[in-house]
C-alpha cells in the first residue's frame, strides 16, 4: 500500500501537471483526508474551566515524539457529558485524533466514553502505524480526563459526608 501511495505522489506527471509546496505534498501524500480535515477544521479547540467539579482534564504526552495533548470534558448531573474541548501539540495526525475524540465522547455517558479505544480512531482516521501512538495518545487523553472527573467526584461526596458529621 505504502508503495502505491509513494508512486501516485512521487509519479513524474504529478510534478509536470503542478509543482506542489512542502505542506501540500505531505497532506496530499501522506495524511487520510480525514485526518486533514480534522487538522484543517479542528472541532472543540479549546479549553474548559479546569476548577469546576463538572470539568475532567487529561494531560498526556509522548516524549518519543513529542506530541502533548490536553483534553478536556464537562459532565452534566445525569453523568452524561456535555462538551468536550483539546489543545493539542503535535503532528496532524495527533491534532486529528484529539479533534475525533471529542466529537466522539459527547453525548455519552462516562462508561460508554472509557470504551472508546485508540484501534477505532486509528481505524476511522486511517492512520499508518508509524502514527498509531497519536490515537493512543487520544484514548489515554479520555481516560486521564475521566479519571480526572471521578476524583472530583469523589472528593465532593467526602467533603459532604465531612460537611453532615
């Protein structure tokens, strides 16, 4: 496959017909076009109120390679959430996974989000393996998020029981 993509990039008739720029060749060439439009048109870009109990935060990053990546979701009452925001610092392919993520977690509950695996954004964006830490990178992002969430949870509820003694 890899081959095939290389010939059609590489082809001389692709530098006759128009001289592409750096950034064009590799989207053109290296990038699914789902992962060029999540990193052309990021959904969720943004950040959320990191002190409110309602907010998860999850702050991973991969020194390999460098990409860090900070996503964030808000739950409402019914556990269900609600709005979820990332800044990512990376490749395209790593912005696109972040993006994906928090288009996928809202509207689900925290149980069904920690079911979301690294494999399905790999797989709905196309990544080749040398980009598959990116989609792993977003998974951990999740559930750092989530864990993140349930600690405050958690220590709201001690500081009733603290509160009622």
């Amino acid at each position: 496959m890899a081959a095939a993509v290389a010939n059609k990039c590489l082809s001389p008739l692709a530098f006759l017909t128009r001289r592409l720029s750096a950034p064009e060749f590799i989207t053109q060439c290296c990038y699914h076009k789902k992962v060029v439009d999540h990193y052309e048109n990021p959904r969720n870009v943004g950040s959320l109120d990191k002190n409110s109990k309602k907010v998860g935060t999850g702050l991973v990053g991969a020194p390999a390679c460098g990409d860090v990546m900070k996503l964030q979701i808000e739950v409402d009452e019914q556990g269900k959430i609600v709005d979820a925001r990332f800044k990512t610092f990376g490749c395209g392919s790593a912005i696109a996974s972040s993006s994906l993520a928090t288009e996928w977690v809202k509207g689900k509950s925290v149980d069904e989000a920690l079911m979301i695996k690294n494999t399905d954004i790999a797989k709905e964006l196309s990544l080749p393996p040398v980009k598959l830490h990116c989609s792993m990178l977003a998974e951990d992002a999740i559930k750092a998020a989530l864990a993140d969430y349930r600690l405050k949870q958690q220590d709201d509820q001690q500081e009733a029981v603290r509160a009622s003694n």
